[in-house]
C-alpha cells in the first residue's frame, strides 16, 4: 500500500511503525474471509482491509477521527485472525493499536461512552473494586430490564451468582517445589481473574510445584494492561505494565527467573508485546527481558514434560482462545497436553473464530459478542463434550454465560490428571464457569 506521511510526520515513532505496516499491505483481502465481524455484519469497513483504509486516511491526514471512524474501529475484536491469515505479514495489531490510541486522544466520545469507559478503567484492573462491583451488580440484576442502555443490561449479565473467596495464594510469596527444583518461574497472578475464579491460579500453583518449579508471586506485579491498552488509554495501560516490568526484574536480578509464566492468554499477548511497547522508553531494555522470559502456562508444561495419564472417560472440547492461537501463534499445546493426559480432545468447527468475548468487548459492543457467542457455543456443544476447556478466563467467562456444559481452564484438568482435585465445575456438578453461574 502507498502511503504520504510527510518526513515531520514520519519522526514521530508511532507513525513510523504504522507506516511499516501499511506498506506491507497488498490490499488481497485475504483478511475478509476470517475477521468475525465481517462475517456478522457484511460490511468492508467493518473487515481488517476496511479499517486499514480508514486508519491511513485518519493517521495521513491528522485528521480529527469522526463518528464513522470511530465506529468501525471500535467494532474490532481484536482477535488478531487476520494476522494469522495475511500472507504479507501485516502487524494489524500495532497498527489498529496505535488508531486507538489516537482515537482517545483526538476524539470526543458521547458522555454515556466516556462514562463507562472511565468506569473499566477504574474497576476491571482492580481485584478489590473489581469483587465489589460484581456484588452490586448482582444486587442490581433484578431491575435489569430498566436499564435502558444494552451496555449497562451486559454488565449486570456479568455479574456471578457465586463470588469465589479470596484466595491467598495470590498474595506475594514463595511457593517451594515437590521435589528436585528444576525452574524457577514467576506466575501472573492477573486482576479480573483473581475476583471471578481463583480455582485457576490455585490450579497452576500445584501443578508447577509438582512438576519440579519454585513458584514465585512478585512484590509489586498486577494487571499487565490490556484491558486499557486496547481502550487507548496507553499512559494507564502502560503504568500497569511498568509496574510488573519493574516487579519481575527485582526477581531477575534477585534470586533469577526461568520463566514468566501466565495462564490468561490475553494477559500473555500483551506481556510477550512489553518490548514493543517500550521500544522508545526508558525501560525498553527490561521490558525486552521481561518479553523474552514470558511463557504461556502450556509453553513451559511442554517443556517441563507432563507425566502421561491414564485414559479418561472424557470428552474435552477445546476452544482456541484467539489471544492464543492468532496472538501467540500457539495452536498445538494444550490439545497436546490434554490428550497426554488422557482425555479425549475435539475441536469444534471454525476454531478460528472468536467467541465474541476479547477482553471489554462484550460489555461494550453485546449486540455483536452475543451472536458470536451463540455460533461458538452452537459449534463447541456440537461435539456433545463432557468439560469445555479452554485457557482465558474471558472466553470461560463468555462461553460458560451461554451454555450447561461445565467450562473449566485447560490447567485444571492437567492438574486433576496429575494428582490435584477434580475441577469444580465436575466435582459439584455445577452448570458452566464453576462459581460464575
């Protein structure tokens, strides 16, 4: 694609990158044919290519973004399967980014859009005020149908009708490993996940100790950003990620990491993009470090070698979390594992598609999540499984909404398989996301 950044433009670093990428585009429109929202709405502007265009016209031009603008790129899930289609390496993610970021700074948003936007911001990263949310808004639930924004209607959908207690493994310290060490690895603990379902980190814990891992949970470390990173609120989102850049090298340089490991793979996209993120700052040369040692919870499994198990009477349906499989590129792990372990793995049709969760997304755009959420349900519950599994809590949290079929996280039934408790969702015979229903 042929661009005209002028050379003042092309100074500023952002626009520099986005430059790189606009040129790597060939206008194929491969991108078409697996973007979600394309696929629901039908329209260009609402596919990867559309939005290419609107972001060069905007980012050329300096124009102050409009209404059409703002819509369309807002509508993108950021699920990243164009960059896994684009047979000429287009970086959407950066770019689209980057439109966001300019968007937040250039573009005054209606009063109700701001207000709830502030409103995640200031409460999702935050376990604490995260937990006390979730109970109002499950005192709120039965004056729903008053509410008269469908966003608002979303966010008393969120709430569970169980709120797990606070599990204190998720405080700062050391956990010991079974045995011979053989690792020593840092765990995200995460935010949003520490108030909706704590069995995960548990979870991890034990499985990572018993395969030979000091456990350490850092001083100091906490949401990675992502949720405001992609709100294009990049001086909050970055603040977040400072923090646990400066947490893990502590550890680094202390008693040394192997590993930081992180079970919540949009967490796990956005820590492995630190780097990038702080290319031009200061802290760029530990932020590589921390890139560089950032482990999705099944990278390291694989390498640590799981203990092969028995054959299982069950039927796992695995959902490829798109922050996994088109942000990582890991495709292969946890299907690997599970059937390791001895369970019986199936895949439904279009895996590749997102399940319409993608971080805020259902809270900001319900009407689009919740067709995706059907379609992926309809396809995942087409294979008749015993256990959905899949490994971000997002998608847990969007899946298990919609359907019966028990949701668990995939590291919970390799940790039942070698030795831990069977998952709760099993284990009590409880519908959906244990504790979130």
């Amino acid at each position: 694609m042929q661009t005209t950044f002028t050379k003042d433009q092309l100074r500023d670093p952002a626009i520099q990158r986005s430059n790189e990428i606009l040129r790597n585009c060939v206008h194929c429109g491969f991108c078409t044919a697996t973007c979600p929202t394309y696929q629901v709405l039908g329209d260009e502007l609402d596919s990867p290519r559309g939005r290419i265009y609107l972001i060069k016209d905007m980012l050329e031009n300096e124009r102050v973004p409009d209404e059409k603008t703002v819509k369309h790129i807002d509508r993108c899930l950021s699920c990243l399967a164009c960059m896994t289609t684009c047979p000429s390496g287009v970086h959407y993610m950066h770019l689209v980014d980057h439109a966001r970021d300019y968007i937040e700074a250039h573009y005054k948003r209606p009063f109700s859009d701001r207000a709830l936007r502030w409103l995640l911001s200031r409460i999702l990263p935050y376990p604490t005020r995260f937990r006390w949310a979730l109970i109002g808004a499950r005192l709120g639930r039965p004056f729903r149908a008053l509410m008269p924004d469908a966003r608002l209607r979303a966010m008393l959908d969120m709430a569970p009708k169980h709120i797990p207690p606070v599990s204190r493994n998720d405080d700062p310290q050391s956990f010991a490993p079974k045995g011979p060490g053989k690792k020593r690895v840092a765990l995200m603990t995460g935010c949003a996940q520490k108030a909706l379902n704590t069995d995960i980190n548990d979870a991890t814990i034990r499985l990572l100790t018993r395969l030979g891992c000091e456990v350490v949970v850092a001083e100091g470390a906490g949401c990675c950003g992502a949720l405001t990173h992609h709100m294009g609120k990049t001086d909050e989102s970055h603040a977040s990620a400072a923090a646990n850049i400066r947490a893990w090298v502590r550890e680094i340089d202390g008693d040394g990491l192997d590993a930081i490991v992180i079970n919540t793979s949009g967490c796990g996209t956005t820590v492995k993009d630190y780097a990038h993120m702080f290319r031009n700052d200061a802290l760029a040369s530990d932020a590589a470090r921390i890139s560089a040692l950032a482990m999705d919870i099944s990278e390291l499994l694989v390498q640590l070698g799981l203990p092969s198990g028995g054959e299982k009477d069950l039927v796992v349906a695995y959902h490829a979390a798109c922050s996994l499989q088109h942000g990582q590129k890991i495709t292969s792990h946890p299907k690997t594992l599970l059937k390791s372990a001895g369970f019986t793995v199936l895949e439904p049709a279009d895996s590749h598609l997102c399940c319409g969760s993608a971080g805020t997304y259902n809270l900001m755009q319900p009407e689009i999540s919740g067709k995706l959420k059907q379609r992926k349900i309809r396809t995942l519950e087409a294979k008749n499984p015993d256990v959905i599994a899949a490994g971000n809590i997002g998608c847990m949290m969007q899946i298990g909404s919609g359907t019966n079929t028990p949701v668990v996280h995939t590291v919970e039934l390799l940790d039942w398989a070698t030795g831990g408790p069977k998952p709760r969702a099993l284990q009590d015979g409880m519908n959906g996301v244990p504790n979130l229903r």
